[in-house]
C-alpha cells in the first residue's frame, strides 16, 4: 500500500521554460497521492486554444491576463492543489500577491542550457527563441524569481525524480506536505 499525503496549502512551482515544473509536479502527485495541475494545460483547455495560439492571436498582455485570472482559480479551489506554473507567471505583481498569500512557492532553478535540452519541443513555447534570446529573458526574469520564491531547489544535473524528492522533503520539512495517518 502507498503512503497517502495531504497539502495543507497549494504549493506553487516556479521557474524558467524547461526547469522541470510539470514534470516534478507530476511525480510527485503520482507519489503523494496529491492533486496536481499544470497552469497552461488547464488554461489551453479553459479557453479552447493552445498558449501559441493566444500569444499569435491576442499577444502576450491578453495571454498573461488570462494567466492572472487561471492563478486566482486554482489557488482558491477547495482541497489545496500542486501547481506547475508558467514560466512567465512572476511577470505580473498581483500573481506574486496571490501566491505568496495563499501558499508556498517554490523556485526551480535552470541553466537556459539544461533547458534547452529538456525541452522537446520548443515550437510550442512562444517566448523560446534562440539561445541567446532566451537566456537574456531568464536572466530578466531571476530576481523575479527570487523575488517570489519561499524556497529555490536546484536543478542542475538532476532527473526529474531527483528534483521531485528535493522538493517533497523540502515540503515534509515545512509542514506543507503531511502524512495521512492510516
């Protein structure tokens, strides 16, 4: 029998495009027993349209309001939730707010290199240019990061299941992550 765990508030999952959030998120619900959800996922599916579609369509500004608007939901739904948010959520204040009011978040922390790797499709993230492009947008964005996070969990030169266990302890360690008893 699996061990059963319980969030006692949501856990938000910060970073650059192809720090692991969706991925560690996963694993870590399959593990845990806990509710996970992906933020552009859940977004693509609310709206009918795919994040390329929404940024070539209505651009970035209608895109990150409607990513305001999708953090506000989940954070308020009943029973707290394991979010993998978009690389770009920190780019607005009043996320920061609804974050930082309402749970822990927890910064992945990436090379642009590394992210380059793991992603595998890059055509589906818009803000992915080149390389060069790319890490002057995740060098902007780090004290944004920073700036948001409770607690950042390196990433560099782990697997997906590395970084899970870093972050599940690391919440064991705060009291976000609890055992139910049997």
């Amino acid at each position: 029998m699996t061990e059963r765990y319980e969030l006692t508030r949501p856990v938000f999952l910060i970073g650059f495009m192809g720090a692991g959030k969706t991925s560690v998120a996963r694993r870590l619900a399959r593990a845990c027993g806990v509710a996970s959800v992906d933020m552009d996922t859940y977004l693509e599916r609310r709206c009918g349209r795919s994040v390329r579609e929404i940024f070539a369509e209505d651009g970035e500004a209608a895109f990150r309001a409607l990513e305001s608007e999708v953090l506000r939901e989940l954070a308020a739904m009943e029973g707290p939730l394991l979010i993998s948010c978009g690389g770009g959520i920190i780019e607005r204040p009043e996320n920061l707010e609804v974050m930082a009011g309402t749970g822990l978040v927890v910064h992945l922390r990436v090379t642009v290199e590394e992210a380059e790797a793991r992603i595998s499709n890059k055509e589906s993230r818009p803000l992915f240019g080149d390389l060069e492009a790319a890490e002057a947008l995740r060098v902007r964005r780090m004290p944004l990061y920073e700036r948001a996070a409770d607690h950042s969990v390196e990433t560099a030169g782990k697997s997906i299941a590395q970084i899970a266990w870093d972050v599940r302890h690391l919440l064991e360690e705060r009291g976000v992550l609890c055992q139910l008893p049997e």
